[in-house]
C-alpha cells in the first residue's frame, strides 16, 4: 500500500517510470485495487439513490468486482499476445496491471453520481458521463500500456483493439451458425 501511496505522488513529476516501475514490481496489488474502484465506483453509480441493504451492495459489488477482473483478466490475455510481439518485455501482466490502474479514473463516475443524487437536473447527463468515463478510462489504458511496454501510442492502442477480432470472430461465427440452422 506504501508503494501505491508513493505511486501517487510520484506520477505529476514522471508518470511513465512510476508505471513501469508498478508493472516491473508485478504491482497487481494496485492493480486489484483499481478494479475494486471502478467496481465500488460502478455499484454507486447504478445504485446510489436506492434503497440497498448491507448484503444487496455486497453481492453488487462483488458481482462488479468479478466482471471487472473478468473483463480485465480476458482483455489483458487477448491483447498480451498481440503486444509482445513488439516487445519481449511487454505481455499480459503489463496489460492486466495497466487496465486496472485505469479503473481510477472511474472515481469520475462516482463523483458525478453523488452530484446528480444532490442536483436532479444533471440525472440526464448520465449516460454521457458513462461514455466520457468510459473513454477517458481506455485512454488511460492506452497511455500506461504504452508507458509500461515502451511502445508508442499507436502500438499501445493496436494491442488493445487486437481483443476486438476474436471478438469480431465469434460473434461472426454466431451468426453464420444461426443462418445455417435457419436453412
């Protein structure tokens, strides 16, 4: 925790070797910990204004919780292959650690859902809070994924978007399955 503390103050003077040092160090810790608040951050977003009981917070945010490492851990594994063919260094734990600092930025999210649950006029707003979050997020991603990996921008962004063709592929293969059985 001292380290992700240090990270902190360290990041305005050189971002880029505190991100390396946290995927160098194999910080999953910081890792794990930015996933817990992008879920906590999720949870208040969809949730603050109801009526939720100690275990119904829980099991939202556990469920959260899993979907972001899920997501995080199966993003990471996909792209990791794509983004170690530009570096030897670079792999899946330098892109799981880098989205899971990402998940800070969704401390946005949770700042607008406590202002819009004290302002009504902004609930409105919200689902173009969730885009802008949700963009800034995977710049964030972008940015320390190349940082980490010592890789420009372009190459950062290509190893994240690489997770989108299998993607592509499945759901491809989904609907040529449902037209032939549709024959």
């Amino acid at each position: 925790m001292r380290t992700l503390v240090q990270a902190y103050f360290d990041y305005r003077h050189e971002p880029a070797n505190v991100v390396r040092t946290l995927v160098r160090e194999r910080q999953f810790g910081a890792a794990f910990l930015g996933y817990f608040v992008a879920a906590l951050c999720w949870v208040c977003f969809f949730y603050i204004g109801d009526q939720l009981s100690a275990w119904g917070f829980v099991w939202r945010f556990l469920f959260f919780w899993l979907l972001e490492l899920t997501i995080g851990y199966l993003w990471a594994s996909i792209s990791g292959l794509f983004l170690s063919f530009f570096s030897r260094e670079n792999g899946a734990e330098t892109l799981f650690i880098s989205l899971g600092l990402s998940g800070f930025v969704q401390g946005l999210l949770l700042c607008f859902a406590l202002w819009a649950a004290a302002f009504k006029p902004l609930e409105p707003l919200a689902p173009l809070m969730v885009s802008i979050t949700s963009v800034l997020r995977f710049l964030s991603a972008v940015i320390n994924t190349g940082r980490a990996g010592k890789v420009g921008l372009n190459k950062a962004l290509a190893a994240l978007c690489f997770a989108l063709v299998p993607l592509a592929a499945i759901g491809c293969l989904i609907i040529g399955a449902v037209i032939l059985l549709a024959n």
